[in-house]
C-alpha cells in the first residue's frame, strides 16, 4: 500500500499547525534563529577585532627604542654571571643603572 502523495501546500499548512500547537517545536525553532543570530553577531564583531589585532601586531617600536632595547641586551649578555659563578648583583646593579636613566 502507498503512502498517500502529500502536496507542498498541504505540508506547510501541516509545519504551521504543529509550529502552533508543539510547544518543543517552537522552542527548538527560536533557539536556532538565536543561535544563527548570535553568528551573525559575531561575524561583525570578531572579524573586525582580529584584523585590528593583527595590525596592532605588525607595528614595530622606533629606531632609537629598539637600539636602546638592543644595547641593554647587549650589556646583560656581556656580563659574567649565572648559577654556576654565583654573582648576579653585577646584572642587577646594571638593570638599576639603566632603569634610573629611562624616562618616565
């Protein structure tokens, strides 16, 4: 036996009565829509806070910042100190020289 031909008229005539009258039904309807809006939403907020990230990302300090940044190292790496030899105020006393020297 066939099941009867069900037209697409008939079958939203039918979606609309059960969308009324199930309760379920409608809740997993409004849940979609939200979640599908709170995509949506998150499209036009997240996508412009990474592209500002990533440019944010890319800029680089001055010359005269990243020379001083490099010449501090420099003297840090210099300096013998460590674990094994036990004197690190040697380092610390040359952080302190040119941290009173930074501008504030």
């Amino acid at each position: 036996m066939e099941s009867p031909k069900v037209t697409d008229e008939e079958r939203q005539v039918h979606e609309k009565k059960i969308k009324h009258t199930n309760p379920q039904f409608r809740l997993a309807a409004e849940s979609i829509h939200f979640r599908v809006q709170q995509f949506v939403m998150l499209r036009f907020v997240l996508w412009p806070l990474a592209f500002s990230a990533c440019l944010i990302g890319q800029t680089m300090p001055p010359d005269a910042e990243r020379q001083l940044a490099r010449d501090i190292y420099k003297e840090l790496v210099e300096i013998k100190s460590g674990y094994s030899t036990g004197a690190t105020t040697p380092v610390a006393e040359a952080v302190a020289a040119r941290l009173r020297w930074l501008p504030v």
